[in-house]
C-alpha cells in the first residue's frame, strides 16, 4: 500500500490552461501569451505582426 501511495503522486496530470486577460486565448498558467505577449497585466514579450 505504501509503495502504490508513493506512485500515485507521480501520475500524469494535464497542463492548467487559463484564459489570457488581454486577447482572450487559452495558455498555459504562468506563463507569458505567446499571441500577445502579456503576463499579469503587463507587457512582457514583443510580438511583432506578420
């Protein structure tokens, strides 16, 4: 039982996607919009339109 509880806590768990505050796209928590480039409520990437 031990060793089963140990295991347990290392199963796959699927990435948190959260809605982009500023364009509205689902990233990933934590981590910078790569379509706009805004992470809390600031600028932090430069993304430079095609």
């Amino acid at each position: 039982m031990r060793l089963r509880t140990r295991k347990a806590a290392n199963r796959w768990h699927a990435p948190q996607l959260v809605k982009c505050g500023q364009c509205g796209s689902r990233v990933q928590a934590h981590t910078a919009c790569p379509s706009c480039g805004y992470y809390k409520g600031r600028q932090v990437l430069t993304i430079e339109a095609a």
